[in-house]
C-alpha cells in the first residue's frame, strides 16, 4: 500500500511539474512570438520610412533639376540680350 502511494505522490509531482512548464513554454512562446512581431513591425516602418526619404530626394533632386534647367535658359537669354547689346553699340 505504501508502494501505491509513494508511486502515486512520484506521478502527482512529476505530472505537476510537467504542467509548471508546459506553462512556462506557452508564456514564453507567447513572449517571443510578441518579440518577433514587434521586430517584424520595426523592420516594416524602417523600410517604408527610408523608401519616404527616397522618395523626397528624388522629388528634391528634380526641383534642383528643374531650378538648374531655368537658370541656364535664363542665363542663355542673358547672354543673348548681351550679346545684341554689345553688338548695336
């Protein structure tokens, strides 16, 4: 009898303990599923916001364009009227 309940008590603990850390496991799969979600989010973000920086660099890149192609023509234009100036006198 006392061999049943020291087996008994053996297999009481011994599935207590298994319960402690299937616990244990969930939780911390649940932290590290969180984790990676959270890493995934942040890697997201990064990626759009350094395709937002592309973007304003090209857009500041041909404003620079345009502002360089207008000053040459009116420097072009400048030229000319000099040009004509310089000539008529």
């Amino acid at each position: 009898m006392k061999k049943v309940a020291l087996t008994a008590l053996v297999l009481a603990l011994g599935l207590a303990a298994c319960e402690k850390k299937t616990a244990t496991t969930v939780d911390n799969n649940t932290v590290t599923t969180e984790t990676t979600v959270a890493a995934d989010t942040n890697v997201a973000v990064d990626a759009a916001n350094s395709a937002d920086n592309a973007l304003d660099a090209a857009g500041a890149a041909t404003a620079n364009a345009a502002a360089g192609a207008a000053n040459a023509t009116a420097n072009g234009l400048n030229a000319t009227a000099n040009a004509v100036a310089n000539t008529a006198k």
